[in-house]
C-alpha cells in the first residue's frame, strides 16, 4: 500500500514502489523512481533523474538530486542514483551530476547525518558514515566502511579508503589510503584506524599485513613509490592489494603523516 500526503507534490512519469510513505510538502519531480518500503518524510525534495532503491529513509528537509552546484550546471540531463537501506538525516543535501549524463552514486546501508553534503558527480560505497555537517565536493570517491567525523570537508576529486576514519573537522585535500586514522588538528594521517579494523572482523594475518604495510608506508623513511615496492614484496593479503592498487591509482597523491621524525630503514 502507497501513502501519499494530500498535500504532497508528485511529477508525472513517478514510478514509486509498494509500501511507500510520501509526507506532508515534500514534492517529488518527475520521473523520479523510489523503491518498495521506503520512507520519505514531510518537507523533502527529490530531484528529476533520481532513483531510490528499497528501503530507504528521507528526513525532513533533505534535499535528494538537486542539480549540481555549478554555474553552467542548468538544462543538463543527469541523474542521482541511490541503493537500499540508505538513511538521509534532517536538512542533508545530495545533488545529482554536472556534467550531461553523468551519476552521483551511492551504494547501500549508509548513514547520512544532518547537514552532510554530497556534492555532484561523488561516488559513494557502502556501509559509509557522514556525520553532522560533513561536505564532500564534487568527484569525490568513498570507498566502503569510511567513516567522516562532523564538521570535515572533502576536496573535489580526493577519495577515502575502506576502514578509513576522519576526525572532526578535518580538511582533506589529498587521497587517504585504507585502514588509516586522520585524529588531529594536522589533517595528516596519525596511525592505523585500529578500532575499525577490529570491529571489522579481519583474520590476525590480514592484521598483521596492516600493520607492517602502514610501518612501510609512513615509518620507514621511504618515498610513496619505493614503499610500495616494498609493501608488494612483504604483505601477501588481498587487503594490502587493495591499498596498494589505491595508491597506485591516487590521482591527487596519498595524504601524509604527522610524525615529525621517522624510523629509518624498512620494518621486518
């Protein structure tokens, strides 16, 4: 069963799942899709080219696939397109892409607080936290697992690893590499997301590449590319490939240390 407020706006060419709830004000344009079970609150606005999976819940105020925030961005014919059991927070704002045809994305089970922004053309995993007032700019990647504290911005085109915490207020302007800990003033990483990587459940080898892949990288004094030589020739787990292949692939360069003084030589 569909429940639709009387005073609620729908688009022509709608297409809204069994099991809807649409509340009072919120207007949805047209051609817009949204998924069995899903919860749309009162005072939302859901954007032309935006399709909603199963599901999800909409907060009051989100403003879900607005066009992007560009000043040649009107008339183009993009899209926003959203997985399951995503929650929007009060007032979150998630716009659609920039350039004509082009998708922000965003996977399943995300927790989306209130005020966090996602801006154009972002790629956003799965199992992902904003918290309250985090602002992501356009192109930036999220891989799954990535947790934004309140308060930090993302610069247009970085992207954050798996497993990857930002504290507070942080500003990134570079790519963080998986499993590490951005938790100081610095905006440098400070050490391995330890408390992630526990919570996730990994083997103790997969552990214990971490680790030494983490010493290699930012303890022993090598640069970016002999410590992924080394990283390769030491760490064997399918989790190290991962980071290795994201640092290979950092178009904006991977976000340094907050060590002043580091440990000579390769980790054993």
């Amino acid at each position: 069963m569909i429940s639709i407020h009387p005073t609620a706006l729908l688009g022509k060419n709608s297409n809204i799942g069994r099991n809807v709830e649409i509340g009072p004000y919120s207007v949805i344009e047209e051609g817009v899709t949204i998924g069995d079970d899903t919860t749309i609150l009162d005072h939302v606005h859901i954007g032309k080219g935006t399709t909603i999976g199963k599901d999800n819940v909409v907060h009051m105020g989100a403003v879900i696939g607005h066009e992007a925030q560009h000043k040649a961005a009107s008339g183009k014919e993009s899209f926003l397109n959203i997985g399951d059991h995503n929650v929007f927070r009060e007032y979150v704002t998630v716009h659609r892409g920039f350039e004509d045809k082009s998708a922000t994305t965003i996977g399943d089970d995300n927790y989306f607080m209130v005020f966090a922004h996602v801006g154009h053309d972002c790629h956003i995993g799965s199992h992902v936290v904003l918290t309250n007032a985090v602002l992501l700019g356009g192109h930036v990647s999220l891989d799954d697992h990535s947790i934004l504290s309140g308060g930090c911005g993302v610069h247009q085109f970085c992207r954050i690893g798996s497993y990857t915490m930002i504290g507070g207020h942080a500003t990134i302007t570079k790519d963080v590499p998986p499993y590490m800990l951005v938790d100081d003033n610095q905006d440098l990483v400070g050490s391995i997301n330890l408390v992630g990587i526990r919570r996730a459940g990994f083997i103790e080898e997969v552990k214990r590449d971490i680790k030494n892949a983490y010493k290699i990288l930012y303890l022993s004094g090598l640069n970016v590319t002999h410590a992924t030589e080394q990283i390769i020739a030491k760490c064997h787990t399918d989790e190290v490939a991962y980071l290795i292949e994201f640092m290979k692939h950092s178009k904006r360069g991977i976000l340094g240390h907050r060590k002043k003084h580091v440990i000579h030589g390769t980790p054993a």
